[in-house]
C-alpha cells in the first residue's frame, strides 16, 4: 500500500520528497500584489568556491527560522537568494582544476602546489576567454552543488529569482554606478601602495593578504648641516622615503641633539635644506635618537 507507514522513518527520503514538493510548488514565492505587511531579506551569497559548510548551514537555519516566523505572522515575505563569484579565489580553485586534470596521478602533501602551478601555466596557455569560459562552468557545478544543499536542507527561498553577483543585470549595475561616482568625483584614480600578487598578476585587498612580520633593517642617513659644519644621521627601516623628508625630529630632552634644534640641514640628492625640530614623540633610545619626517 503507497500510504502504508514506514516501520522506520527515513529521514533523508521523507525531507527530500518534501523539499522537492515545495521548490516545485514555488510555496515560498510572495505575492506580486501583496495587501499585507512585507519583509524581505537577501541571503548572505556563499561563495561558489567549493560546497556549502557548518557555518553556512548554522546562518542559514537562522535566517529560515526568521522567515518562517515572519509568515507566521502574516506577513508577504521574500527571502532572495543568490551566490557570490569570489573573484580570485575562484580563479585559484579552477587553476588546481586545471592542474589536476593534468597531473592526475600526483599524490601527497605537495600536490595541491603542484597543480595549481601546472593550472597556472594551462591558464596562460588556453587564454582570457577560454579561461572564463572554464570558470562559467566551475560556476555551474558549484553553483548547483549549494543550490541543493540548501533545497535539501528546506531553507524556504524564493528560488524563481535565484541570482548570481555576475549576472548581466547585475554586472551592467555595477558599471552604471561606478561611472556615475567617477563622474561625480567620488571615485578617482591616483598613485597609491597596493598589495600586488606577482603569482595571480593583480592587485589585492587587504583581506586577501596573509600578514607576516619579518625582522627588518636599520639603515644610517647622514643630513649635512647647511652651513657644512658637520651632519646628523637618522636610522630608518625605509630608506627609499628619503625623497620626501620635510623635516628631521629629535627629542627635547636628548641632551646630545638640543643645540641642533632649529638649524637646517640638507637632504642628499635633492640638495634641499630642511629643519630639525623637537618632538616629545621621538623616542630618544631608539637608532641613533633622529627621525625622519616624511609625510604620507
């Protein structure tokens, strides 16, 4: 008999049938005319660089739990969802891709090193277009990977309007507005220190940087005294910001350098005189007891 109960319940057979049955159903679709209150949330987009983890599953019964509450209360409630490109990080997984399609047989700790080298070379060699073209179609697969998961899980989206960070409408969005605060003098393009990955060829952000402190250099500038009666050396770890010294800072209370405050020494190469001046923040043990000032 179909509706004969089972003697043990199954889990993974009784949520799937329903979870297909409210995707098919469209049961978490608002209305397009709703007379009733309305809420409305986007899903924080995963990133489509692998499958959904713990930490996605934990937000996202958050979020539902919310929802769900939300049309318990009668309200017209759409939750948006959608996934996120992740830029270079999807470009590293489809390398490692690359590189293990060609090197299939490599095993242990430094396989991954090596294909993602072996993926950076077919990178080089299949082109810009070919490369993206393999990208869309990591996108597919992982982008259906969590699609899945989350049906699977019964997180009761709106999947009728599923979108991705890199749709057309999306994309042509983004250049609108950038143009628009260029215009407006919000956005500009100047000479500024970026962090530059010479392996991916492109600039990164800040959150995209393992940081890691190295022991640095003390390196002893000499400042001739304009009037040539001897110099002053400063101890800097950044040499290569001589150029554009303004001043050279002693302490008040160093006894050594009082009666040098307020005369002027030279800066080398530019042969531009500049003043020494007295400032409580200069830490008389460190160096040689002079700093440099250079603007940012």
């Amino acid at each position: 008999m179909d509706n004969e109960f089972a003697k043990v319940y199954s889990p993974a057979e009784i949520e799937s049938r329903w979870s297909r049955f409210w995707v098919e159903k469209k049961l978490y679709r608002p209305s397009d005319n709703p007379s009733g209150p309305r809420f409305a949330l986007s899903l924080p987009p995963p990133n489509i660089t692998g499958s959904l983890h713990m930490g996605h599953m934990l937000e996202h019964t958050e979020i539902d739990a919310l929802m769900r509450w939300r049309r318990m209360r009668g309200q017209d409630v759409l939750w948006l969802p959608g996934m996120d490109h992740a830029s270079i990080a999807t470009q590293m997984i489809v390398e490692v891709e690359l590189g293990r399609e060609a090197l299939p047989n490599l095993e242990g700790a430094g396989a991954k090193a090596a294909w993602r080298r072996e993926g950076q070379k077919r990178r080089r060699e299949m082109g810009y277009e070919k490369f993206i073209e393999r990208c869309w179609k990591w996108k597919e697969e992982s982008g259906g990977t969590i699609r899945k998961q989350m049906e699977r899980m019964g997180a009761s989206c709106d999947w009728t309007r599923d979108r991705f960070t890199m749709d057309p409408a999306y994309s042509a969005a983004v250049v609108e507005v950038f143009v628009r605060l260029y215009d407006e003098g919000l956005i500009y393009r100047g000479k500024y220190i970026v962090n530059w990955c010479p392996r991916c060829g492109t600039a990164v952000s800040d959150l995209e940087v393992a940081h890691e402190e190295r022991p640095g250099k003390l390196w002893h500038l000499r400042y001739p005294f304009s009037d040539g009666s001897g110099y002053l050396t400063a101890a800097t770890t950044r040499p290569e910001t001589m150029l554009g010294d303004t001043a050279l800072a002693v302490s008040p209370s160093d006894e050594r350098y009082r009666s040098t405050v307020g005369r002027r020494v030279v800066l080398p190469i530019l042969k531009r005189e500049i003043r020494v001046i007295a400032d409580d923040a200069v830490d008389p043990k460190f160096g040689t007891g002079v700093v440099k000032v250079t603007p940012a």
